[in-house]
C-alpha cells in the first residue's frame, strides 16, 4: 500500500514532476515511421503530457516541434511542408526541424525571428520508429539492447490499441509473473492440460517466483514444479522482453499509454537499420474503444486483450492506498523500491540505470538467446502464437 503522495510520485509524468524527469532521460517512440507520408507529412503527438507535431520537411528532415504555433498558438498539425521546414497554415509563420522561425508573415519580424525560438525536440528513426528525446542535454544514446541493435536476422512491429491509464501500471505487470497462469488460464489450456479450476488456473505448476536487480532493470523468474524456469527481463523503466518480443510502453500522459511491440527473429540476413519494418495494427481490445470502464467491455479474447482489461481497470492511475499487497506481490514492491532509487538519482542530477552514452554501436546483451531456449520449454506454442500472431521461431516452440 501507498500514500497518497507516493502514489503521485511514481506515476505523474508532465514537466516539472520527479517521475517526468526520470522519464525524460529516455528515448521514446512516438510515432511509427510509416505514418508520415508525403500526403500526410505532419502528425499530432502527445507524450510526457507534451503536445508535439511530428513533420517531414521537404528535403526529409524529421522534426518534433511544439504544436501550438509561437504566433497565435494555432496547431501546426495543419501546417503545410516545404524544402525549409513547417508553415503555419494560419498566418504562414514557417518554422525548422530545430524550432528556428525562418519567416513571419507578412512582414518580417527581425526582432522576433532573432529573439523567439519554438520548441524543439531531438527525434531520431530507429527501429521502424520516430523516437523522441525530451530531456537535457547531451542525450544519451538509443537504447542499445539486443533486439533492436542485432545487425542480422528480421524485426517487425506490432501496434496495441492505445492504453487508457496510467504507464506504471503496465510495468507492475510486467513484475507480476503470477498472473499468467490465472488471468491468461484460456490461452495455456490445451487438450489434456485443463486448469484445476478458474480460481488457481495452473498457479499450481510454478513452484516459485524470485526477483532481482540487473544492470538494466529487474528480472521475475519463474521456476515450474518440473524443473523449467522462465525469466523476462523488466527494462527500465518502460520496457519487457518476453522472448524475442519487447514491449515498449510509453507515458502519453498521466491516464494513457501508447504501446508498441518489437519483435526479433533470429537470421542470417543483414538488416538495413533505416528501413522501414512491417506493421501490424492490432484491432480495439474493447467496445466501444474509446471507452473507459465501466462504459467499455473488454473483449478479453487475447492475452494482450486480457492484460488490458485488467490495467485499465484498476483505474485511470490506480489508487494504490486502497491496495493489499501479497507474498507473491514481491516484484512490484521490488519495481516501487527501483524506481524510487532512480527517482533519487535523477533528483541528484545522476544518470538512472539503462542510460548509455558510449560507445557508439554498443549492443547490450539482454541474454535474449538463452531466455528463449529456456522459455521454449516453459511457454507453450500457443500462448506464444497467440500473443504474437506472428511466425514463431522453431525455438520458441518446443525444445
Ligand atoms: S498562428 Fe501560426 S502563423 Fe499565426
Ligand atoms: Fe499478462
């Protein structure tokens, strides 16, 4: 159980917040690299409770300005790209990729053009996405882990429905590996392999779940009664890898969550690093979709569908003085107790954990192999197919 006020500290995210300032030293997607088109070179982007234009110049540059224009405060969504930047389809006021105002019609207004920058923030193509960086200079570098930086192999992209509540309670999840075999009990039955009843589902399998710190996070292990261990590593502060997938989940603002998956396939072939990646949009996982519950009914006919319902109902931030924190809630308590230290690092003017600054073309081993030759055995094919909907490697599936 949490205060009031610590509740409010891991999970307010606009300037000017503790938890803001830690998530402002990180890399974040906001946009995949296809939803910039030279029909449709400009797109609305909130996150970290900022309200962003992402545009394309005319000669390919990507900028990530401050939506309201530094005229009148008109969107500069609506505004027009050519060879030098953005205009403001108001007045015409033509802005570059840094923020700089080139032009103010119809005079031109030395004494401003001089004096008033917009806003303006670093964003780089990574991935098959536009990441975005909001913090204080110098920026580190993008997140360098295996599955985004292995030079062969394949990558795809999966889009989930935007998440109506708050970022942290995705994270907590993904310290919680308890849940899987009761909420996701549907998607582990199989012929001769029923849970005992709707209640324990197959909880009774795993023998025991641990937690511990990593360079880069924290780690939930589960080891099954047969001798099987699964691990997946919480990168923090806003990431799980399951496998060869990663989730990424990144603070709109206080009550939404835009989140993306990534997902690796192991090969011999090079990867072109600036390609664009192929792209599924996953289909709302409620009714109607931009509901909040009570209003929505989830369909809870995926594990993603699932897990969801259950962090959109806790509460558009959960109150978590309400809460009664159990045994098997040790990972979450571990995760409150990590980002508090990383909390205070940054209020210290430190680094948190997962910041990299060097060296340039660093891959930082998330011992991905290993994990998935062990989650082979410990995840059956369905749940792994299910959740992806994509080919699985013959790895994953039964050695
Ligand atoms: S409001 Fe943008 S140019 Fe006037
Ligand atoms: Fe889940």
């Amino acid at each position: 159980m949490l205060t009031k006020e610590e509740n409010e500290l891991l999970t307010r995210v606009g300037p000017d917040t503790p938890a803001g300032e830690l998530l402002r030293r990180y890399w974040h997607p906001v946009a995949i690299a296809q939803e910039l088109t030279p029909e449709h070179p400009t797109k609305f982007v909130r996150v970290l409770g900022e309200n962003l234009v992402l545009f394309r110049d005319k000669l390919g540059r990507v900028g990530l300005i401050g939506d309201r224009c530094s005229h009148r405060s008109a969107s500069l969504c609506y505004g027009r790209v050519e060879e030098r930047g953005i205009s403001c389809a108001y007045h015409g006021w033509l802005f570059d990729t840094q923020g700089n105002i080139l032009e103010t019609p119809p005079e031109r207004n030395e004494a401003i053009i001089n004096s008033v920058k917009h806003l303006a923030y670093p964003v780089r193509k990574f991935v098959g996405m536009y990441w975005a960086y909001l913090g204080p200079e110098p920026a580190p570098l993008l997140p360098p882990y295996d599955l985004f930086t292995k030079p062969t192999g394949s990558r795809q992209l999966v889009v989930h429905p935007m998440l109506d509540c708050n970022w942290f309670q995705a994270m907590e999840n993904s310290a919680d590996p308890d849940h899987l075999q009761i909420l996701h009990q549907e998607f582990l039955t199989r012929p001769g392999h029923e849970p005992v009843n709707s209640t324990r589902g197959f909880i009774d399998e795993v023998a025991a779940t641990d937690f511990y710190t990593t360079d880069f996070g924290l780690m939930k292990k589960r080891t099954y009664k047969d001798g099987r261990v699964d691990e997946h590593p919480l990168i923090f502060p806003n990431m799980l890898r399951q496998g060869f997938g990663m989730q990424i989940r990144v603070p709109v603002d206080d009550t939404h969550t835009l989140h993306f998956q990534l997902f690796y396939t192991p090969g011999d072939d090079p990867i072109d690093a600036s390609a664009d990646l192929p792209v599924e949009w996953k289909e709302p996982y409620k009714l109607p979709p931009s509901a909040l519950h009570p209003y929505a009914r989830y369909t809870m006919d995926s594990v993603l569908a699932q897990d969801h319902a259950m962090w959109e109902t806790q509460g558009p931030i959960a109150d978590r003085s309400l809460e009664h924190l159990s045994y098997s809630d040790r990972g979450v308590a571990l995760l409150r107790k990590v980002m508090q230290e990383q909390l205070d690092v940054v209020a210290r003017g430190g680094d948190p954990m997962g910041l990299y600054r060097r060296p340039e073309g660093l891959i930082v081993d998330t011992n991905y192999e290993e994990s998935v030759k062990a989650e082979g055995s410990a995840v059956p094919a369905l749940i792994t197919a299910e959740m992806h909907r994509i080919k699985v490697p013959a790895a994953t599936a039964d050695d």
